[in-house]
C-alpha cells in the first residue's frame, strides 16, 4: 500500500517538475533565441548548440526553452484568471443564491456551445495576432466553460445533507458556499484546468503554425514547427523537438488531471 501511494505521488510530482522547467527554462537558455548567424545554420548538437540550429543559425535548445515560457506563460495566466473570477462568478449565479434565474442558463449553454476555436478566430480578425489577443480569447471561452461546471456542481451539491445540516443551523448563504461547498469542489475545479491547460496548449500552437499566433518577435513553439518544415526533408529532426516539447507537456497536464480524479476515487 506504502509503495502505491508513493508511486501514486510521484506520477503527481514528475509531471509537475516538468510544467515548472519549461517554465522557468528561459533562465537557463544557453543562448539569445533571437540571435541568427548564417556562419552556423543547420548546426549538428553540441556543447554550444544541445540540439543544434535551424536554417538561420538560432539555437534549437534556448528557442525550445523560451518557447515553454511563452506558452506556457499564456496557459497558466489563463488558468489562474478562469479559477478566480470563474469561481466567483459560477457560484454567485448559482440556483442557490439567483433563485428562478432562467436567462443565466440560456445565455451560458448557448455561449459553451461554441468551441474555444471559433473565439481565437474572431478575436484574431477583429484585434490581430498576439500574446494578449490570444489569452483573451482563450480566457474568454475557458471561463465560460468553468462558470457553467462551477454553477452545476454548487447546485448539486446544495442539495446534500451536510448543506441542509448547515442551513438549519443557521449558517448564511455565504459562509456555506466558502466553507462547506467550496473544498468539496477544489478536486474537480483543478481537473478541468488541467485538461484545459493541455487544450490551450494545442491551441496555441495549433494558430502559430498556420500563421495566426503570437507575432514574429515571439518565441513560440508553434512557429518552430511551422519554420522546421520548410528543411523537414534534409533536416527532419528539426520538427521533432518542438513537437516533443508539445507533446511532453500536454501529456503532463493530461496525467495530472487523471491522477487527480483518481486520488479522489480512492
């Protein structure tokens, strides 16, 4: 049993260290992921160069490293605004405090029915391609995702008996929903925003590689993969770091979010 929750424990840990290193890797890069030099283009691995140069001399390694920290700089501040204002807002609107609010209902279910794609593309017509223009938009469709979660689980749970137990002896609205309601949704609110992280996180890149990302003086790893196919035949392990660094971390968050739901279960 001891050995299963460590191993338990460290599935949690290792995805975790691995969100936090392509984090804050940017302060370790080995070199200005910006900087070009002809002298040195398709450059093999070494002590220089981890993973070598693409076609304009930059360093792979530091580019991959500065890439995580845009867009995983986006994902998180994403996050930490859906948790916050969509905590606040789902349960504010609840049934249990809005009572015959029927409007709410309509204009949520109506607004989640259209997919976080949809919001990237209007907002990138209407204001252009950007860090902001995109975690606005990403925010915007997450959040709405998050109220609706929010408004349904404090509904459900408003009707449990430990919410009676609490009403009857007299606690306000506010002190049952901080209290009593809150803790017992903090494991499904932390699964959804990190299956959304993972989302996000293809999203992003998904847009920087048909050209509608982050601009050009961004490091992102969307554009990586969209500059590495152009040498994908002569040099096709370009594309495989990008797409590694993908992969790895929507792979973390997807675990992360498994993990969790499984720890409750347990």
């Amino acid at each position: 049993m001891k050995k299963r929750r460590e191993a338990h424990n460290l599935s949690i840990i290792i995805p975790m260290l691995v969100i936090v290193l392509f984090l804050i890797g940017y302060l370790f890069a080995p070199n200005n992921p910006m900087e070009s030099n002809l002298l040195t283009r398709f450059q093999k691995p070494c002590t220089t160069y981890p993973f070598g140069t693409d076609q304009l001399g930059r360093c792979i390694f530091s580019r991959i490293l500065y890439g995580g920290w845009t867009t995983l700089g986006i994902v998180l501040g994403g996050s930490m605004i859906v948790f916050s204002l969509g905590t606040i807002i789902g349960m504010a609107t609840s049934r249990a405090v809005l009572k015959g609010i029927t409007l709410i209902d309509g204009l949520i279910n109506a607004v989640t029915a259209i997919p976080p794609i949809a919001y990237l593309i209007v907002f990138i017509g209407a204001w252009g391609s950007g860090a902001k223009t995109t975690l606005f938009a990403l925010t915007v469709s997450y959040i709405l995702r998050y109220i609706k979660l929010v408004r349904t689980r404090t509904d459900m749970e408003m009707g449990k008996a430990y919410v009676m137990c609490a009403v009857a002896s007299g606690a306000s609205k506010l002190r049952i929903l901080i209290i009593h309601i809150l803790p017992n949704l903090i494991a499904e609110m932390i699964r959804f925003l990190c299956l959304s992280c993972a989302d996000m996180i293809l999203a992003i890149t998904a847009f920087s590689f048909i050209g509608l990302g982050l601009g050009d003086s961004v490091v992102d790893w969307g554009s990586m993969i969209l500059d590495a196919r152009g040498a994908l035949v002569l040099h096709p392990i370009m594309i495989l770091y990008p797409i590694g660094a993908v992969i790895l971390s929507t792979l973390c968050f997807n675990i992360l979010g498994r993990r969790l739901t499984e720890k409750e279960a347990t």
